[in-house]
C-alpha cells in the first residue's frame, strides 16, 4: 500500500502538528505528561478546542458540519493526535451516536441533535449491553411500549461507560417481541438522562475506578419524536454504530506510540540497571508486536478508505477490534514486564499536578502499569467480544 504524502498533506501534517504543539488547553499537556487522571472538563475542554479549528466532526460529512478530510488526512489527523499524547475524544457522541442521526434520522433530529454533539455540549453514553445479554447483544429484554405520544421504558442497561457525566443515552430497546428473529422488533431510541424513574448505579472495576455503570429504568416516558428511523429497525441502526465503535478500538496509532515510548524506555539505564534493550527475550517480543501492529495499520487504511468512498465501515472492523484489542493488551503486557516490582506499588496522591515530581515512586507512569493493564482485560471484551468477531470475519469476511 502506498502511503507517501504529497505535499499538500505534508502541509496538513504540519498544520495539525503545530496545532497539538501549541493550541492544546492550558494544563492538560501537563496532566497527559505526569499521568495525571483527566477530570470530564479536560475532555470537554479538548473537544471543544477541535471544534473551535473545525475539526471536530473529523469523520462526519461537510454537509454537517465535519471536515470533508480525505482518508489520508483523517490517518494523519489519528496519528499527530496519538503523537502528542492528546487526550482520546469521548466517541460515544462524536464518534457513535451523532453518525447515525445523520445517517438515520430525520431533518428535525439532526437539526436539534448535531450541533450539540459537534461542540461537546452534550455528554452522551451508550445503552447496548444488559444484565443477561452482552455479546449476544440480540437478546436484550429492555422494553419501550409505546403509549400515545410516549414510549415508556422498563429495563436495565449495563457496562454504560461514563454514564455518570451523561446528558442523553442512546439505547436499544425492544419495541415488539411478535417477530420471527430476535433482531427485529429492536428499536432505536434517544433519552435525556434527567427523566424521572432513571437511576445510576456505579460497578468499580477491578483496578478500583468508577468508570462504568448499571442504568435503570422504571416507567420511564421517553417522547415518541426521540425514535431514530423506523420503529423495529433499531438492529440495523445499531450495527453500523458497532462497526463505527469497532473501527476506532483499534487504537493503531495510540499503541503505536505506547510502542516508540517503550522502546525509549527500554534503551535506558534505569536506576543504574542494564537497560531492557540488552534483554534479547524482551526486544524479541516487542519487535513482534511492532511487526503486527504495521500490518494491522494497512488492514485500518483500507478500511478508511471505503469509508471515503461512502460506506459503512464493513467487517473488516472486526478485524481491527480482534487484532486492535490483542495488540493494546500485548503492549500492556510489556509495560507491566518492563516495570519489574515498580508494578506493584500505586500511590494516587503522586498522580497530582502538586505532587513533587522528584519524589515519585518509579519512573513515569511505571506504578500505574499494572491498574493499565488489569483496566484494558475489558478491551477484548467491549464492542462485541472478539469470540463473536471471529464468527462475523468466518461469516461474511472468509464465507464460511
């Protein structure tokens, strides 16, 4: 595959480059370098910073608002962001719910929607998986029965990421249980967070963040004008969000540069030790892992590049997410190695920005690796677990 800039993306590369180097909000640079956890403000204050350079909507088209960048551009743009260890934009609007109003809405919704979610005004976060259907996705039991004008919703939505900071939740809810395949009969539909009768219970992880949520509801009255497309159809709408989602786990550049500090790292004495680079096993592995990351950067070209041309991302997604997930917990893995017992030890006071920098335990974000690591176990697991990748790749990728 060819992936020689001409100039003028040379030119964009620069332009991008320099926008990260010097028009990044005031303190978050800071954070992202001690490790510092983001607060919901920094994201926002981020986002809105792209929206401020027109590039917020990086992947919707111009008649909404997005960039109208070419495939090659939207690769650079995912690389000069992972390169400066810029904040990740909180997809679950920009990158999930906002493509399909403009795909499968109608006039009055992308008129009331959109331009919230392209200038981060509104937080939003993803009602899919349930208590007894996660994977097996087609399974769910939440209910939205319509009465009169109003849907009313009884159900409980489970792994909801972030949803403790969101305004709206997008949901898929079961609008009909007469139908001949559980697909159908699955319905869409768009609820404000602030509706009585919703309630937010926090799940801890098992590195101790609350970072996901089992959401609630009873009788809730969700306006029937908040339906996306067609009553039933809610399967199709929600397939090509997962391929969106599945595309963007991949995570190529981020890892890649996880891979270039690591390397750097290793080439170091630490601490008067033998750098890690003198440990033949450990670079054996790394450069493994390098090998198959390249290959999985061609498989993501590919695939922006039928999305340029107008389609859905395919199933060509899962394979992104299968190998995108393997390769993020293969780096976590060599992070948690180099840090040797420095894994061990977290101290959260020292991930302050008024934490003195000489006293830290370890060297950079080494006490942190482990937390890393136990956190991203969930990345083979969220967006359609990878089991269920490879039957979709068997499917309608090698038509077994």
């Amino acid at each position: 595959m060819n992936v020689t800039f001409t100039d003028e993306e040379l030119a964009f590369r620069d332009e991008v480059r320099t926008f990260f180097r010097d028009e990044m909000p005031e303190g978050i640079v800071e954070k992202r370098r001690l490790g510092v956890p983001l607060e919901p403000k920094d994201f926002i204050r981020f986002q809105k910073a792209l929206y401020r350079k027109g590039w917020a909507g990086y992947n919707w088209p111009v008649e909404y608002g997005g960039t109208g960048w070419t495939t090659v551009q939207k690769h650079i743009f995912g690389v000069e962001m992972a390169e400066a260890n810029a904040p990740g934009i909180i997809t679950f609007g920009l990158g999930m719910v906002g493509p399909v109003i403009y795909t499968f809405g109608n006039d009055e919704q992308k008129q009331r929607f959109l331009p919230d979610i392209l200038e981060s005004n509104v937080w939003w976060c993803q009602g899919y998986s349930e208590p007894g259907s996660g994977s097996d996705l087609a399974s769910l039991k939440m209910r939205a029965e319509l009465a009169g004008d109003h849907y009313v919703v009884n159900g409980t939505k489970t792994w909801t990421t972030l949803g403790q900071f969101a305004d709206w939740i997008f949901c898929l809810a079961r609008t009909s249980t007469d139908v001949a395949r559980r697909q159908e009969g699955i319905s869409f539909l768009l609820i404000d967070m602030q509706t009585p009768g919703i309630t937010v219970t926090p799940i801890i992880t098992i590195e101790g963040d609350h970072e996901v949520n089992e959401i609630h509801f009873e009788d809730v009255k969700v306006p029937a004008e908040n339906l996306i497309g067609e009553e039933g159809k809610g399967w199709t709408y929600g397939k090509v969000l997962l391929q969106h989602e599945r595309t963007g786990t991949a995570r190529v550049a981020n890892t890649n540069y996880r891979l270039t500090n690591l390397r750097q790292q290793a080439s170091r004495s630490v601490r008067g030790a033998e750098p890690l680079a003198n440990d033949r096993n450990f670079m054996r592995k790394l450069a493994a892992v390098e090998v198959e990351l390249k290959a999985l950067e061609f498989t993501e070209l590919r695939t922006l590049a039928a999305v340029a041309s107008g389609k859905a991302p395919g199933p060509e997604s899962s394979i992104l997410k299968l190998k995108g997930t393997e390769l993020q917990q293969a780096v976590d893995e060599l992070y948690v190695e180099a840090a040797g017992y420095y894994a061990l030890p977290y101290v959260p006071s020292q991930y302050t920005l008024d934490f003195p920098e000489d006293d830290r335990v370890g060297e950079g974000s080494e006490t942190q690796s482990s937390l890393t690591y136990f956190n991203f176990r969930k990345a083979s697991i969220y967006g359609g677990s990878n089991e269920i990748q490879k039957n979709i790749i068997a499917k309608h990728v090698l038509g077994l």
